[in-house]
C-alpha cells in the first residue's frame, strides 16, 4: 500500500538550554500532548540540515531537505524571496531580499522596524515603487511583515555586489561593497535606490502615525542576499514521481517550495508572524491530502521568538504548533499517513540567530519502527533509534515509510 506523507517544518525549532526553564529547551519545557504522542508512537533522531556545526539558512536549509546540495543549487536568497510573493522573473534578472528598518542619526536602531506588519510594508513598498526613479527598470514589492523583494531587471551580471546591512543594531549601514564592474553599477544603483526610498519614507503618513505612537517608524532599507536563478537539476516532483503541495506563508520558503516544483498555498489568516492562524494551515494540509501524496507544511513563528531572544514567546509559539498538529493528527489515519516534524534550523535564543547545532525529528505513522522515547524535545531525540542525520536523508526515509521509492540493484 502507497501512503501519504506529510513533512511539518517548525522554522527555528531547536534551542540550547534556558535557565529560567530549569535548564530545559523552549521545546522541552512547552506542554505538548500531541508531539509527545507522535513521539511515543513514533521514532526520534537529530538531523543537521547541511552538516554538523554549520548553521543553515532557511533558504539553504530547505533545499538541502528536500534533497538538492545547497552548495551547487544556490545563488542568493534574493530570487528565492521575490519568487515567493510572487514575481515574474527572468533569468537575467538580480533580486534581493529587503527589510524595512529604523535609522536615526545615521545608526541603525532597529533592523525590523518593530516588526511592522504586512499590511504596513506593503503600503511603504507601493509608495516607493511608485515614486523612486532609478536608470534601470526595477520591482519593489512587500512580502511578510518587515521583509520586502527587490528585483533589478536584466542585472544578474552584477550579484557580486555587497550589503548595508551591519546584521546588529548600534552601527551605521554599510555601503555596498563590490567585485566586478557589473557589481560596482549595481552597487550604485542600490545607493541611489536607498537614499530616494529614505526620502519617502521619512515623510509617509504611516511613518507619521507610528511616530504620534511611539513605535519604530519603518524609515530605511536594508538590502542583501543578491540572488540570480538556482541551480536546480531536478523537480521534488519529478525525482519522487509525487503530486507535491505546499503549505506555506513566508516568501522565502514559498519560493523554495515554488523552486523545486511544489503547489504552494496560503491559506486565509497564515501570516507568518505570531499572529498566524495555525488551525487554517492545518485544515488546508487534510483538504490537500485528498488530491496530493505529499504536503509540506511550514510554520514560522517559532524561529520569530528565537530571534527575538524570548523563550516564553518560543513556548507559545510551540505550543500553538503542537495544537495545529494535534488538528492534523485527529483528522488522518496514521496506517496510511506518515508524518515527519522538524526544523530547518536551530535558534537559540541566546544567539538570535540561527546556529548549528542539530535539530530534533520525529516520524510517525506508516509502519516506523518504533524506539523509547516518550516526549519530543532535544534531549529524547539524542537517545532516539534514528541516531544524528544529515537533512537530505529525511525525505528518503519518509519516502521509504510511504512504499514509494525504487529498489536499486538487481
């Protein structure tokens, strides 16, 4: 018999130890019943997305489980970002990914502009798209709460250009380095488009309505992840010969799931942020599974708190995952589903970013061969039957577990 398989990918899941938790991980230390059975019916392990000690970005780490080398396959998370709020590219297209951020007196105070929401972002875009002028055609277009796209046309000659982004609060934007002359006209393009996109934003009304509330005003951009089209050989489709369905609110992961050849969707109120509406993605993942073999579903939030630095936050945020699972898991027949949870990454709050220390996994479902473990969290998932992974071997395992991959040899 064929099953179904379902990949469930909590952004930032893994930690390190908190004190205040009495030296328990967010995930150990959140009240998860759903998790914590899967587990016991289930199997754990670790799985490092791209390699030991190597800490992945989301982008990176994706494509790495779901199968492709992120070291021939990726160019920039830039295209990634603008593919994924939807954009029309070509090859010879430049992207890059945007955050809208706070600037006073020449210092970056806030690099997420105190998290802004999407509806705000996308108004601060609109309005620079259509009052920017720059010598080339170019697209500007919000994405997920502070992120936004910028797509330079024809100028993928040029990605060998830098970033303003110093990646902490308390330092000036850098300007943008670069390698080549095609990178040093890029370079001066994205000068001019950031000084004119200041301007604008100064004076937006959204800006002005921030300020009378004491919030960060949204006021400056910073710009990295120069991207051009990926490397990407083979179709998730087309290597597992699956109908494959996506699940998915932030760009970056629609357009690694729109990449490598998944349905993306978006359901009414999945926005990404800590606000999102975890039981609508997980109605959306039982409506595919009646037309798809495969659905991924990824939930973001958790790796929100992890940045910012709260642990509390990354609880709740857990523990609002463990419930869209535990939707999930009332609604299939575990006989004939397989259900794999991880992250793409660990992220630590003491770090505020991600790092490389392994994540926890969990497959269920199908006919798994079970181990001991008794709950989901770092410390069961080092004593699990899986042992430590690497990333790309999650989807052959669950593959394997679903009676559809192909035996090699005679």
């Amino acid at each position: 018999m064929k099953r179904k398989g379902i990949l469930i990918i909590l952004d930032g899941l893994g930690d390190r130890p908190i004190k205040e938790f009495g030296g328990k991980t967010p995930l150990e230390y959140a009240n998860t019943p759903n998790m914590d059975e899967l587990a016991r019916i289930g199997i754990l392990g670790q799985q490092d997305p791209i390699r030991p000690g190597q800490p992945a970005g989301s982008d990176t780490a994706h494509l790495s489980i779901f199968g492709h080398n992120p070291y021939e396959t990726y160019r920039g998370r830039g295209y990634f970002e603008a593919l994924g709020v939807g954009l029309d590219l070509d090859e010879d297209d430049l992207a890059f990914r945007v955050n809208f951020a706070t600037i006073e007196n020449g210092i970056i105070v806030d690099r997420r502009a105190g998290r802004i929401s999407t509806e705000e972002a996308h108004e601060l875009a609109k309005a620079i798209q259509e009052n920017v002028k720059l010598p080339v055609e170019f697209v500007f277009k919000g994405a997920t709460g502070h992120r936004a796209v910028l797509v330079l046309k024809g100028m993928a000659k040029g990605y060998r250009v830098g970033e303003n982004d110093p990646h902490i609060e308390g330092k000036p934007p850098h300007t943008f380095s670069w390698k080549d002359e095609e990178s040093r006209r890029v370079a001066e393009i994205l000068e001019e488009f950031v000084r004119q996109s200041h301007k604008v934003l100064e004076k937006h009304s959204i800006n002005e309505k921030r300020r009378k509330e004491g919030k960060p005003v949204a006021n400056y951009l910073l710009i990295r992840g120069a991207g051009t089209y990926p490397n990407i050989p083979m179709k998730f489709t087309e290597q597992w010969k699956v109908k494959a369905g996506a699940v998915v609110a932030v760009a970056l992961v629609k357009g690694v799931a729109k990449a490598i050849g998944f349905d993306v969707y978006t359901p009414e109120g999945a926005t990404g942020e800590y606000n999102t509406d975890a039981i609508a993605k997980a109605k959306k993942v039982i409506e595919l599974l009646k037309d798809y073999d495969f659905v991924f579903l990824h939930f973001k939030p958790i790796d929100a708190a992890g940045h910012d630095n709260n642990p509390r936050l990354k609880v709740e945020m857990i523990e609002k995952a463990d419930r869209m699972i535990g939707y999930i898991v009332e609604h299939v027949n575990l006989d004939e589903v397989v259900i794999a949870i991880t992250g793409d990454h660990s992220t630590p709050c003491e770090v505020k970013n991600h790092s490389g220390d392994p994540v926890p996994l969990l497959i269920a479902g199908g006919g798994v061969r079970t181990d001991h473990a008794q709950s989901f969290g770092e410390r069961e998932a080092m004593r699990g039957g899986l042992g430590r992974i690497k990333g790309h071997d999650i989807v052959p395992i669950m593959m394997d577990l679903m009676n559809r991959s192909e035996k090699f040899g005679a």
